[in-house]
C-alpha cells in the first residue's frame, strides 16, 4: 500500500496515513471511491501517467480560462423562486480559499433579472441639488482617477432563513449571499464634486437601470466618505449579473444598498423612501414597530470548514476555518469553540486582515470522536461581539427577517457527520 504525505490527507492523523489506492483516487477527486476508481491504479506512483506521456492541450486552448472539469460541482445554486428573473443564486462558500470570491461564483440577488446593457448606450445621470446636472458616458466615467479597494457585500436577507430553526443545509445555503472582490471604480466624492453639490443637500438617490426599478436613499456623508462607481471586480469589467457596466459599492452596508446597473444618482434634502427602503429592508422589532434605514452589517463569522454536508473521516486532526467579517471596520479577534460554546480560543487570522473586507480565520482543532457543536465569535475593531442566537432573539425577536448575524453552530456527530444545529 502506498504511502502518502501529510499535504494530501484531511485528517493527518498517523493511523490514517496507510489507505488503499481507490482511497487516494477518491481523496484526489475529493470525494468519496466512485465506480470505477481502481483503473486509475494506472495513474498512481510509480507507473508514469497518462497526462504525463502525450503533448496538453494547446496554448490558449481556451482564450478565456475556465476552472478544471473537475471542479464543476463548483457551482452557484439558485433558491427555488416563483419567478425565474426575481431571487438569489448563493456563493458556494464550502469550496472556497482564502477570501476573495471567483467572479464566476459571486452570488446574485436580483428583483428583475439581469439586464443586458449595450456599454456605449448606457449613461449615468447625476442631477438634482447640483450646480451641473451631468451625464456621464462609461468613458467618461472611466477617465476620471480610480480607486481600487476589496470588500465584502452581503445581502440582509443572508442567513435570514435560519432564524427560527436551522433549515439549511449547508455553509452555501445558510451563508452564500456573501462574497468579496477587488472593486474598481471612481468614488462617488469625485462625481458628487464635478457636479457641485448645493446647500441644504443631505441625501443621495441611486437607481438601477433593470425592471426592477431597485433604487435606494443614502446620506450624503457616507457617499462623501467611502462609496464608490465602480465598473471593474477582480481586475474585469463587472460581469453582467453583478452590474455590467456600472454599480454603486457602499462598502460595509446591506447589499441592496449597492445599486447594480446604476443609471440614476438624484441629490436631495431628505430620503427619497423608496419601496426597498420602506415595504422591504426595514426589521420589524418585537414591539410591532419598524426599524428602517438599518444599513450596517455587523460583526459576523462562520466556520466553513467543517460545515453542514462534510463528513469527517475519523477522530484526528482538523485545521477548522472559516471566514469573518463587519460592516463597522476590521476584524480584531474571532475566537472559535469546539464545545458548543462553553470554552473559546482564540484562532489565527490570515493577514492582510483589510476593513470591511472578509477575513480568513485558522483554528487548529484535534477531534476525539466524540460529539460535539463547532461555532465561531467575530470581535471588531469597534469592540463589537457577535451574538449568540439567544441574544439576537432576545432583542429582535421572531418578526424580522433581516440582518441575522448571529453564532453559526455545526453540529459534529459521533460517525462525523457535520449539519446545522442550533444550540
Ligand atoms: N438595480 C439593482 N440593484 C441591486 C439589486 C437589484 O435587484 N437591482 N439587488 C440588490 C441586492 S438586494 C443585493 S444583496 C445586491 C447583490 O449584489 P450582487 O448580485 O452583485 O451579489 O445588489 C443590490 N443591487
Ligand atoms: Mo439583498
């Protein structure tokens, strides 16, 4: 039987280094022995394989690169809606590394599907209490001095499913309406100066060029300090469903904030209380009464390794990690408890940790085989806490749905079955 390093193994355990070659086939794909494994024998040490003893494919076979085929399970899944155009398609975050989202599995949330805007007949419009009422063609836009920044975006509904009882089944389908780009753009200051901006104005409509007619009031500080126009994600033109060609990005607050397809930005004196901002996106308190305009996602966290749908092969060791996150700043701390919260311990975070970007955090655990509940806690830079579930219901109670940023716990059962759990 062969031998294999310790890089190859999840759990590096010694009693678990000795397996059979369907084994590493199947730990090679990742997955569990399929039908028909044992041909790949062939392929192993110290037969030469088969990739090895013919020329590849061409160079620039694909002149735009795609991920291997074996990795076609990952993917985005979209939530069953009653319309295809309206709804969400969620971040396969169980696949991921490190912290920036693949353009190609960004997730989306959509109220009128994506349009397919032509660049060259697309304008932004900026008017209202302006000097200058403008309209920007994309090359203009593109003229003016760019800023590059990477951030999270998570939309408010993200975990919103789980409030009562943990329904979802995996770290994708509880956590996936999250993700984190490098975004490129102009910053809305710059605009907002080109324009020449009026006494009295306080409050800055953004509106979206799709169906949905998606459009939202945000205070004239916050787009003076830190929003963007941006037209690029991870070094390319937006990708369609993300806002191709242009999108607002206010980084830190609720995604529905970040206009997609941005074709409109009206200054006012007051907020313009649109239908995303006041029959959807408000949190409904335990009282009866709504909360509105509550635009900070605050400090949040989840393992997503291991998470619901893993299975861990045994007692030994695991590197637990996961991904933390907060609207208010940087990550200082997340501490992580493999004992369903009684003790916590303080895991690494992978540097650069960047504000209101996610941060990547390490947590070396070594199971005993025995049942268990794993959660992780962000601390902010602002000293901020996530909460636990108890404490969130305890002040929101049952009747909103929004901005659940509570503990995530994963349940470890004894045969090492990982599944969401509520404790
Ligand atoms: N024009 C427009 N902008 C929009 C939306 C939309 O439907 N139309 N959805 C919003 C919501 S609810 C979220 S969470 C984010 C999602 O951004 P993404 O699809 O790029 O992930 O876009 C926001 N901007
Ligand atoms: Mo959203």
């Amino acid at each position: 039987m062969p031998r294999i390093g310790t890089q190859e193994t999840r759990p590096v355990d010694s009693r678990r280094h000795f397996i059979g070659r369907a084994g590493l086939a199947a730990l090679a794909a990742g997955l569990a022995p399929r039908p028909g494994a044992a041909q790949a024998a062939d392929n192993l040490p110290p037969a030469v394989p088969a990739w090895t003893r013919s020329q590849g494919e061409a160079v620039n076979w694909r002149p735009y690169g795609l991920p291997a085929d074996f990795e076609k399970g990952v993917v985005k899944i979209k939530r069953p809606s009653p319309l295809p155009t309206e709804g969400v398609s969620l971040t396969p975050l169980q696949h991921l590394h490190g912290t920036i989202t693949p353009s190609g599995v960004v997730f989306e949330r959509s109220h009128g599907g994506t349009p397919l805007i032509d660049p060259q007949q697309h304008r932004v419009m900026l008017h209202g209490l302006v000097k200058r009422p403008l309209l920007f063609t994309m090359d203009d836009l593109v003229r003016f001095p760019s800023q590059t920044r990477i951030h999270f975006l998570e939309c408010s509904g993200n975990t919103s499913r789980d409030w009562r009882s943990p329904v979802s089944k995996t770290v994708q389908e509880s956590h996936g309406l999250l993700s984190c780009c490098e975004w490129t753009g102009v910053a809305l200051s710059t605009l907002l100066e080109e324009a020449g901006v009026q006494p009295g104005a306080a409050w800055v409509l953004a509106e979206g060029a799709d169906a949905s007619g998606t459009s939202r009031s945000i205070p004239l500080a916050k787009c003076l300090d830190d929003v963007l126009v941006v037209y690029a994600q991870n070094g390319e033109m937006l990708r369609p469903e993300q806002g191709y060609p242009v999108r607002l990005f206010v980084p830190g607050w609720e995604g529905n904030v970040s206009i997609k397809w941005l074709r409109r930005i009206k200054v006012g004196d007051a907020p313009f209380m649109t239908r995303q901002e006041t029959a959807r996106y408000t949190d409904l308190m335990p009282d009866g009464i709504a909360r509105e305009f509550t635009w900070f996602m605050e400090a949040k966290s989840v393992i997503t390794y291991p998470s619901g749908g893993h299975e861990l092969r045994g007692p030994g060791f695991y590197e637990v990690s996961g991904l933390a996150w907060s609207g208010a700043g940087r990550i200082r701390r997340v501490d992580v408890s493999v004992d369903a919260g009684r003790t916590w311990r303080q895991a690494q975070l992978q540097e650069p940790v960047l504000t209101r970007a996610l941060t990547r955090f390490r947590f070396p655990w070594r199971w005993d085989g025995a049942p268990t509940v794993l959660q992780s806690r962000a601390i902010d830079e602002s000293g901020y806490v996530q909460p636990t579930r108890a404490q969130l219901v305890q002040l929101r109670g049952y009747n909103s749905r929004y901005h659940n940023n509570a503990i995530q716990s994963w349940g470890i059962a004894a045969g090492g079955k990982v599944s969401n759990v509520q404790v």
